[in-house]
C-alpha cells in the first residue's frame, strides 16, 4: 500500500514537472503598434490663464512664455511635454512640473494662481 502511494506521487510529481516546461516555453503573442513608436505626437490646444497678481514665466520642452496676471494664452503642446515653472508663486516654485500634456486638456483651460 504504501509502495503504491509512493509510486503514484512520483508520477504525479513527475507528469506535473513534465506539463509545466512546454507552458512557459509557448511563444506569447504581443501586438504592439509600430506606429507609436515612430509615429507623429498628437498635438494638444489648451488655454493657460493667470488667476495670480504676478506674471508667470514657464518653461516647456520647446519655448519660454510669460503670463501676465488676468491674461490668458493659448498654447499647442505635444502629448507628453512637461510646463515646468520658472518663477515662484502662491501654487508652485521654481522648477515645479505645473503640468503634463495629456489628451483630456484638449480645448480646456488651465487656472493657474
């Protein structure tokens, strides 16, 4: 009896070692888009508007701006690109990340103090 339990747990053991290696050798099928990779970044129009009493220098990947207090401005950034603070106000200091561009700020405005 005994004999017998050892042989079939060796069976066991052995069938399920046996089943596991061809699961983690199968090919695993990604479709990633190229396209993504290599493609053109989505540009994204959003107003930026000076709620504050002081102007607002900002920085992004391509320019520099300034925004007087009360003003609006109306900027087209890539997805992705970062408006990094160039000066200290009530909200944020030098060299704070104000924003990320994201595709939900297309066609809205952005407050800032």
């Amino acid at each position: 009896m005994k004999m017998m339990r050892a042989v079939t747990a060796t069976m066991a053991m052995a069938l399920s070692l046996t089943a596991i290696a061809p699961t983690w050798a199968a090919p695993v099928h990604v479709k990633a888009p190229v396209q993504a990779k290599f493609g053109k970044s989505k540009l994204v129009s959003f107003t930026l508007r000076n709620d504050g009493t002081t102007t607002i220098q900002l920085k992004t990947n391509k320019s520099e701006m300034s925004l007087e207090p009360g003003k609006t401005l109306s900027v087209e950034l890539a997805v992705g690109d970062q408006i990094i603070a160039q000066t200290n106000s009530a909200s944020f200091h030098k060299g704070d990340v104000v924003a990320v561009v994201d595709p939900v700020l297309n066609h809205a405005t952005m407050i800032l103090k």
